[in-house]
C-alpha cells in the first residue's frame, strides 16, 4: 500500500477503527515490513463524511492535522435533549419549542464562536482513568468530564422546520464537539436539543470525497497550509548533522487558511527532489529539523 494520506467516505453505521482495520488488513496482505495505519480525526458510529487514513510514514502527520479547520453539516432536533447528544442516547430534557424562531437560533448561535469552554458528551473517547469515557458510559456508569477549550470558527443555520428540526453548517478546530453544541443551543434556549445527523464535508483543503472511493495525497498535498522550503542535497546532509540551513528560499504556503482562523503553527515543509523529507522549525533566523519523513512522502 503506498504510504500518505488517504481521503475516504465513512458511512453512517461503523466505527472510525473499522475502517483504519481495513486498510490495516490490506497493508498485511502484503508480505514485508510492517505498515503503520491511523486516521486522522475520529467520526461517532452515527456521523458519516470524510475521514483521513494516514498509511505509512504519515501517521507521523497526525498532531499536525488536529488544529486545521474542520467544517460540518449538521440536522438539529428541537424539544429534546439526549444523554448522549445524538439520536441513540437516552432522554434527559423535554422543553418547549412552541416559541422558537429563526432569530432566535441565530442570537443562540453568536455567544457560542470564537474560543470558549466545552463539555465533552459523556460519550466521547476523551479518556477518564485511561479509559475512553464512552466506554465507562455505556456500563452505566456516571462520567463527569472537565471542560476544555475549543474553537468554533464560524456556524449558521441552512435551513428550518420549526419548531422541529433545523440544518445547521459549522466550521471549527479538532476537539470540537458538535453534540456538545447542540445540547449547549438547547439549554440556552430552554427547550432542549440533539443532533439526529452529522457529516463532516471538509478538513483543511481536502473534501469528503464519493462513497467507495479513496483518494490518495502525497508529496506538496501533505500539509498545504504550511511554508515550503526546496532542499539542497548539501542541505540535506545538514539537517541530518543536526546543523541548521537558512531561511533564505522558503516560500508561503500552497492553501491558506480561512480569515482569522488560529495560526496552526505548522512546521516548515522541507522537499528534496519533490518529495517531502523534513519538517523544519524556524529559530534564531534559520531552520533547524524537526524531524526527518526517511524515504520522503
């Protein structure tokens, strides 16, 4: 299997793990050395939309793909709030709807972008005591997680059928837990809410692409938003003695970020012979490596 990024369609049903198992199943088909597999930003078993599988020497790309902008469409379901936060949880709120109106969905709406604090559904995989917390939820157990920070970039409303449903599209950072926004809508309203749908459309450039399908990224379409700088092969003898190379040469990057979105802090991308080799960091006015891609991406 070649290793990069690979663009794949996760359908409603099965697990994010499932679909890294396929390919992990496939990579050892193949007789030889052993091929990492992750993806890149899991998807809850009801969502559906695009999913990143990183094979190979990407895998080590995997932190640098949480802070980018992530981008949904959403089908909000008023007058109930789940336990969960979407349609296969238990109900723990009923309020009235009666009194909802596009005005007011938007006026909910604006206190909730930018950064602020968030509480995962108790149904996340963010870990308690080392266990996914969904894990301990679905024993019955009660989780109480912690609030952390997250960044909600932008989000409007498509459409309405009140006072039922409404369609909803966001675009935030990863960490972003589009349940705990629809539970945090249903509050401030007072009549409770869930999500019954969730696609993710886009991460950074890249689109959910046709179910079935996969699509491969390698080389200059690895980490699009971050600098580039063409390297010498005296360059690269270099950074493997751990010695610094100039600024000079490093150009912007290939896709830009939407305006005002948090800086990624991405690394500099560093190509030997059109393939990507190092991710280089800038200091005291020189790039020094990162770390090194052996063999290039």
């Amino acid at each position: 299997m070649t290793p990069g990024l690979y663009r794949v369609h996760k359908p409603v049903g099965p697990t994010s793990f499932s679909v890294v198992q396929s390919f992990l199943e496939e990579a050892r088909a193949v007789p030889g050395k052993r091929v990492p597999v992750c993806h890149g930003g899991t998807l809850d078993p009801f969502a559906e939309g695009l999913l990143l599988i990183l094979v190979g020497q990407t895998t080590r790309l995997f932190e640098l793909l949480h802070a980018v902008p992530k981008t949904y469409e959403a089908d909000v379901i008023w007058g109930t709030e789940m336990d969960t936060g979407d349609l296969h949880g238990r109900p723990v709120f009923q309020g009235d709807t009666s009194s909802l109106t596009p005005e007011k969905l938007d006026a909910a709406l604006a206190p909730l972008l930018g950064w602020r604090e968030q509480v995962p559904p108790a149904t996340s995989a963010k870990k308690v005591g080392g266990e996914p917390a969904y894990r301990k939820a679905h024993r019955g157990e009660v989780v109480e997680l912690p609030p952390s920070r997250v960044y909600l970039h932008s989000a409007s409303w498509l459409s309405h059928d009140l006072p039922h449903t409404s369609r909803l599209t966001l675009t935030c950072r990863g960490g972003y837990y589009v349940r705990s926004l629809a539970r945090d809508l249903g509050q401030a309203l007072g009549c409770g809410a869930h999500l019954s749908t969730l696609r993710r459309t886009r991460i950074g450039p890249w689109a959910d692409p046709e179910p079935g399908t996969r699509v491969l990224a390698t080389g200059r379409e690895l980490l699009p938003w971050a600098r580039v700088r063409p390297l010498t092969d005296h360059e690269v003898g270099e950074l493997r003695r751990e010695r610094s190379i100039p600024l000079v040469g490093t150009s912007p990057p290939d896709w830009r970020l939407p305006t005002g979105f948090p800086d990624p802090e991405a690394p500099v991308r560093g190509f030997h012979q059109g393939r990507l080799v190092f991710l280089l960091r800038e200091r005291d006015g020189a790039l020094w490596s990162e770390s090194e891609l052996r063999g290039g991406l």
